[in-house]
C-alpha cells in the first residue's frame, strides 16, 4: 500500500455499529498440523437493539459459510454471506427483517495455519535430539487479527464470554486462556481428543489465545491459590522455573496493590518457537518469545534473567490493567503500555532490588525517549488513531518510553497512597468493561485532591518536553532562583508554537542532599523560587532523582559546583547520569560547545555505577558478587576489546577457542568474547560462530551469537553475516533484526547495510509485509547511525521513491538524528580537536 491509500483508509475506517452486539461466542477449532489447515465452527449470542436486515462483522483469510442465524423463539434462517477483503469484514444478508431481540448466529469456516506470525499460525521446532523437525500452532491477536481465526467482533470494546472447545491430536497438549472443563476422545476418530474449556470472562477478542503442540511444564500456586504453569518445548521445563517463580511473587503483589483479586483460576506461560515481539497479555495464557522467559539454571547470563523478570512483571500487570479494564480503542493504547512499563518497574524493584532497577529506568527509558522527543518530528503519545493499521506507525519508543515516564512523574507528583486509591476506584468502576484516560485522571484527581487531568493533558497531548533554563542569585542566606520553560528542540532551534507544560519541579541542596528542599508545579513561562538559609558556595540541583521530564541547562557557576556532589557520589546515580545526559543534548543542540561537555566529564573518572560504565572488574566473577557488576563486565570487556587491547584480545581467542572444544566460556561474559573474536576473526573464526549458532538450541545463545557476528572490521565478514540472516532457513525471522542492527556498529558495516536494505527493500516488503513494525526496526536500527548530510540525502531519496507508508515517519526521524550530528562536527569538531590537542 502506498501512502495515498493510507490517507484513504484513514477517512473511511469507520468502527461497527453499536446496534449488534456479542455478548457469547461458542467456538470450536481443529487445527491440522500437517496440511496447515484449521477448521471451525462458531456460534455467536447477540443482542440486536434496532430492528436489522443484515449483520456486519469482521473475517479476513477465511473461507466462511452456513451462516445461520436463530432468535430465541427458534425461528431460523440462512443468510447471504458478502465478503469485502480491503476492510475484513463480511456482511450477512437475511431476507426476512431481524426485529430487536437476542439471536444466535452461527458459521462453518477454515483457514490457513500461516507462516506470518498473525492470527492462528504455525510454530517450528525440532525433537529434544535435534533428530525432526514438527509444528505446533499458537495464536498472536492483538491488534486486529483474531478476524483471521474466528469471525468476531474484532475490536476492544466488543467484551464477550468464550466457551472455546479445540480437536487435537491426542498425543498433543491442547492449551487455552481457562482451565480445561473435560477432555474427551473424539467420536469421528480414535487418535484425537476433544478438549472443553471452561467459559472466559467478559474480554476483548484480541486477549483470545489457542494454543496447540507438544510442550512440558513446571507448576506451582501463587499465595492466592491461583494455579500457575509455565511451559517450554520437551525436555526444557527446567528452564520455566526462574520465570514460574517470579510470577508467584508478582501476581500476589498486583492482587494487592491494585487490590482486585485476580479474576481467573489459572495464570499459564509459555514459550513460542516463533514470536513476533516479547510477549502478549492474552488473559490467563501469556506468550512470550523464548528469551523473554526462559532461563537455563546452568547457562544464562544475569542481563537475562533480569529480562525475564522484567517482561513477566509486564504481562502479569496488563492482567488487571488491560485485560479487566480495557481501552474503548487503540488511542488509549499508550496508557495501557504506559502503565505497564511503569510497574514493570515497581514489581521488579520490590522482588530483585539488586539489580537497582529504577537508575536503569533513568538510564534506557527515560533518557532513551528525551532524544527522539526532541525532534521537530516527533509526536504527542495521545494521537486519535483510526485504522488498527496506525498502532504501528505511531507507537514508538516515545509512546511507550515518554507514556511509562509520564505516569512515574505522575506517582511521584500526587504520592503513592493517592495513587494506589484512584487505581483501586478505577480499575472498579470499568471491571469487565472499556474506558477512556480522562477517567483514570478523573479518579486520580478525586483521590489527590490535585489538578491531574490539567497537569496531566500538557505531557500527553503536545509532543516533546522542556527545557529549564536556570539562574540564581544569593542574597544573605537565601538564593533566589529563576527559571525559565520553553520547548527544548534536538537542533536548537527555537520553538515557533510557544508550547508550555505544567511541570512538577523539585529542588534540592547541599545541606541536604536526600530530600527534596522544595516542591513546585510550574505553570507560567517564568517563575522565581527562593530558598533560605542556603551557604553561600553550596551546589544546587533541580530534578531529584530525574523524576521530572525536562532537561536543565545551569549557568556555568552553578554547574561547576554540581561537580562536588557528583565526585563524593552524594546525589543517586539517576542525578549523576542525567547532569552529563543533559549536557550532552545542549552541546548536542548548540546551546553549549562540547568542549564544556569535555571540561565537566573529569567529575565522572570514579564512577563505578553500572550504567556509568567505567570500571575494572577483569575476567572471572567474584564470589557473591553483585549482578550489576556481573552485567557490567561484559560491557567493558567489549568496549577494551575492541578498541584493540593486544592481551585482551589474545585471551579472549583462547577462551573461544577452548569454548569450541568443549570447555564453556562463563554465559555472563560469554557475548563479549564473542564479539571480540567476531571483530578481529577472519574467515574460519565466522564459520565458528554460525556453526554454533546452528547447534546452539537455547534462543538466549542463538541471540548472543548473532548479536555479536555484524561486530567485525573486515567487510566480507558482514556481507557473509547479512546473507547468513537472510538467505536460508537458519535465522528465524523474527530474530534478523537483532542481526542486522549489529552491523551497523562500524563504518564499513553503516554503509554495507545501507547497500543492503536498498538492494533488498522489495523482498524485506514482501516477506515481512508491508504493514509490519518490523520494517520500521530495519530503517532505525539499520540507517540511524550516519553523520554526513550526502548519506541523508540519499536515504531520502530512496524511500521516496520506495513509497512505504509505514516507514515515512520513521525516516523522517532518521533524516532528523543524522543532520544533528552533522550539525554538531560542522560547528565544534575544530574546537574539539584544539581542546584535546591542549597539553
Ligand atoms: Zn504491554
């Protein structure tokens, strides 16, 4: 599709009458694993509120037939089906008029097990000996593809009840988002069996989830008697525990914090061979790509366990927050994600507090939506999305990075007390049922007593965020603060809409670096703060612990000063990343020289903190050694190795080599030397690396492997790991990005990958399809990397030509980040080089 239809489906997408509405679905399917087709039956209550003489709803990639439709006094009729496949939907015609009332209808249809990743699709895997290849089939809904497993009302705000029934191969585990009812032989054949669930709460179709294949599993019960299994393929169930036992702890801790019981009997898990992105919240049934979830006791690496405890703490609260209570539509999809990303946070914090996960917050979330936030090209997270087709255009890392930050600014403006109450009265009032944001800040307003909606409309509705200009004054024991608001712009340029926010600010000073010395909500241009009985030299520091979204530009004295706290690591890490996060972005964007940026850095050489990453740790694990510095090491084994430390580099290639002949390297720094004997290795160091890829049968190593193969310095290597990732049947689809974006990581790999996605724009289009986010991953990660105005000319051009709707944002963004860099050598690059030439 090109951009001109876009605009045409964008205008004419219109939601389904409110006039029909499901109320239950019966639905019975019958996979064939061997022929990749299903059958189905469904039969559909409805509640029919105008007098009608046909019914619409959705159905796309099936063949439907036998439409029957039956009112409560048994009158029964067949209707006309008409299909129209541009907008999935079906209309069924009847000849006598339905008068309002409550009917059955019900179809036959069949469809096709697909390769895509969409709707009902097929999952490869191999036999515990590696021995045979087999399928299973699993179901991937949200946005809009249940349509492509069932016909249905197949948008959010049609809740209805399931009582799904699946025909299986016996010797096949049949799984569903409820505990299973019975489990019967089935009459027309011996060899299978026919499994009965019991009935859903009301939900959306796109939590609907059927899975089908040969899997083992681990259980427990969670403190509230919920039974919980995870499972993986035969012979992994080991490798469900560390997940399994996360979940035990964080489901009771959202039943509480929210406190809602969680509403079904069962929280199952389980691990997809082939999985289009994380994980998905289907109700009482969570998916998740393989290293989202499985942890070998023996071989994975803390970075991932940390993962896993991260992506279930995610799910499980999209369970309350999500699957309960539901966005009416996908505009408000961003608080949902939102949301989730947040007290991903909080469980995680509560239940690992080693891994010190909130400074890692600062550091990947909240730091990482500031700079596309600050792009003219940006976008509010609030945007009306029409079309299902849009979520994947217009949600990004700033929606669900900018939508998580939002709402910690949120808990932290109105306290956690207020917070939880309006959550608990929310989540109440819209149980079962379909909501809009304004009636979250509506309940969080009643609960604080504080202008949440005001407050909270200036974030999520205008694009990026401020930047605070600040100036001081002493008088006596008191200094006087002004601070100025105005739209930070990544270019420097100054903002022509005059935007403004109401920020909640804090301050806080020397004589007491761990509390907040005062507490604002700015709401005017300009406003003026004064603190008392304040020394005369001592520092001071607004946004305590990065709390608020905005970046702070000090003037030089007061930022000297900010040096001490930094050095004695008084102020929290989130403070210490953000002071130099900050200056980057204003050398960054002109409003400073980055030889300021040079001067300052000297306050971070005893860093020790994780994401600071300096440090020396050396090669093998300390006895009960902190994870942060097990997650650090390998990051500056990387960083030394590359940049071509002789004896580093030499150990490094004995280790893999005796890695090769059987002795393992440790899985914590085992990516590293990976990447360090890719950079320098030749031919036959490659061949190493994929034969291993292809032996490795644990996604966590098959990850490691590819992550590190783009990492080398010799062009064949990358244009050999490009056609590895493409060509053939080794790569999982899902899993080339990963791949690629590692190419990137030098010059000579920036350009082969750049020749690359032009040669093979077409077939990525083809084989991905052209509505798929995964495109938008190849331009980003694939072409973000340039600094010259020639490479961006090019790029636009290209895509110009190439017409894909879905990445027209995207590039926009990439034109955007390489002209900022170009900008930043034109104007200091000379003054750089006379700073550092300086004796
Ligand atoms: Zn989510």
């Amino acid at each position: 599709m090109n951009g001109h239809s876009t605009q045409k489906t964008k205008s004419l997408f219109q939601r389904l009458s409110q006039t029909i509405v499901p109320t239950h679905y019966d639905l019975t399917i019958q996979p064939n694993l061997d022929t990749f087709k299903f059958n189905g039956y469904v039969n559909i209550h409805l509640k029919i509120k105008e007098p009608a003489g046909s019914i619409v709803l959705y159905a796309a990639d099936l063949e439907v037939d036998n439409a029957k439709v039956k009112s409560t006094a048994n009158d029964e009729q067949l209707g006309k089906i008409e299909f129209d496949k541009e907008s999935e939907r079906i209309t069924v015609n009847f000849d006598k008029k339905l008068e309002t009332g409550d009917y059955e209808l019900a179809f036959k249809f069949a469809g096709e097990i697909n390769n895509r990743m969409i709707g009902f699709y097929r999952n490869k895997y191999t036999t515990p000996d590696g021995s045979e290849t087999r399928y299973g089939a699993s179901t991937q809904f949200e946005p809009a593809d249940c349509r492509r497993a069932f016909p249905c009302w197949d948008e959010p705000n049609f809740k209805a009840t399931f009582d799904i029934t699946l025909i299986t191969p016996k010797n096949l585990c049949a799984i569903s988002n409820m505990p299973v009812k019975s489990e019967n032989e089935y009459v027309n054949d011996k060899e299978w069996k026919i499994t009965a669930f019991d009935r859903t709460p009301i939900m959306s179709t796109y939590l609907v989830a059927f899975i089908v294949g040969e899997y083992d599993y681990v259980e427990t019960k969670d403190s509230n008697d919920v039974s919980m299994k995870v499972y993986t393929l035969v012979g992994k169930k080991e490798h469900g525990k560390f997940a399994l036992d996360t979940a035990a702890k964080v489901l009771p801790f959202y039943a509480d914090y929210f406190n809602i019981k969680y509403p079904i009997a069962k929280a199952d898990q389980i691990a997809i061979s082939d999985f289009p992105s994380g994980a998905m919240e289907n109700w009482g049934l969570i998916t998740y790509h393989e290293t989202a979830l499985l942890i070998d006791p023996k071989f994975s690496s803390v970075a991932s366990r940390q993962r896993v405890a991260n992506v279930v703490a995610h799910e499980l609260s999209h369970q309350w927050f999500g699957n309960l209570v539901t966005m009416d539509w996908w505009t408000d999809l961003w608080l949902n994600e939102g949301f989730a990303k947040w007290i991903q946070f909080l469980a995680v914090d509560k239940f690992y507090p080693e891994f010190d996960i909130w400074t890692q917050f600062v550091a990947d979330i909240y730091a990482g939506f500031l700079i596309p936030d600050a792009f003219k090209s940006s976008h509010p997270i609030e945007v009306p999305i029409g079309h299902p087709a849009e979520i994947d255009e217009i949600f990004d890392v700033i929606s669900y990075s900018k939508g998580s930050s939002v709402i910690r600014m949120l808990h932290d403006y109105i306290g956690d007390d207020a917070f939880r109450n309006g959550l608990h009265n929310y989540l109440m009032e819209y149980s079962y049922k379909n909501t809009i944001t304004e009636n979250l800040w509506l309940h969080l307003t009643k609960a604080s007593n504080k202008p949440v909606n005001e407050v909270m409309s200036s974030w999520t509705r205008q694009m990026g965020y401020p930047l605070l200009t600040v100036t001081e004054e002493q008088t006596d024991k008191n200094r006087v603060i002004k601070i100025k608001q105005q739209r930070f712009i990544a270019d420097g340029s100054v903002d022509e809409e005059k935007l403004q926010w109401k920020i909640p600010i804090t301050v806080f000073t020397k004589s007491n670096p761990k509390q907040i010395a005062q507490q604002v909500l700015m709401d005017d241009p300009e406003i003026t703060i004064k603190l008392d009985n304040i020394s005369e030299n001592d520092w001071i520091k607004l946004n305590y612990n990065a709390i608020g979204l905005y970046r702070v530009k000090y003037e030089s004295q007061t930022l000297a000063r900010l040096n001490e706290p930094i050095v004695k690591k008084t102020i929290s890490p989130q403070d210490r990343l953000m002071i130099q996060n900050d200056l980057a972005a204003l050398c960054n964007s002109g409003h400073q020289s980055f030889v300021d940026y040079l001067k300052f850095l000297p306050s971070y050489t005893d860093e020790d903190n994780f994401t600071h990453q300096i440090s020396k740790l050396g090669w093998e694990a300390k006895p009960n050694e902190d994870p942060l510095s097990t997650m650090l090491r390998p990051m500056i084994l990387g960083i030394v190795g590359k940049s071509g430390d002789q004896d580093l580099i030499n150990e490094a290639k004995k280790r893999f080599e005796r890695h090769i002949a059987g002795d393992l390297i440790d899985e914590n720094i085992r990516g590293a030397v990976y990447v360090i004997v890719s950079h320098y290795g030749d031919e036959s160091t490659h061949e190493a690396l994929r034969k291993l890829y292809v032996a490795a049968d644990m996604a966590e190593e098959k990850a490691r492997l590819l992550r590190s193969m783009g990492h080398s310095i010799k062009p064949e290597m990358i244009e050999n790991t490009l056609k590895f990732i493409f060509e053939g049947n080794n790569v999982r689809m899902q899993d080339s990005i990963v791949g690629l974006a590692t190419c990137t990581t030098s010059h000579e790999g920036r350009d082969i990958v750049w020749k690359f996605l032009q040669k093979n724009w077409k077939m990525l289009v083809e084989r991905f399809g052209e509505k798929s986010r995964f495109l938008i991953r190849f331009v980003e990660y694939g072409l973000s990397d340039f600094a010259d105005e020639q490479t961006a000319s090019e790029i636009k051009s290209f895509f110009d030509t190439m017409n894909t709707a879905i990445v027209v944002r995207p590039i926009k963004k990439v034109l955007e980040t390489i002209h900022m860099r170009s900008e930043v050598l034109k104007r200091d690059s000379k003054a750089i080089e006379g700073y550092l030439k300086q004796p």
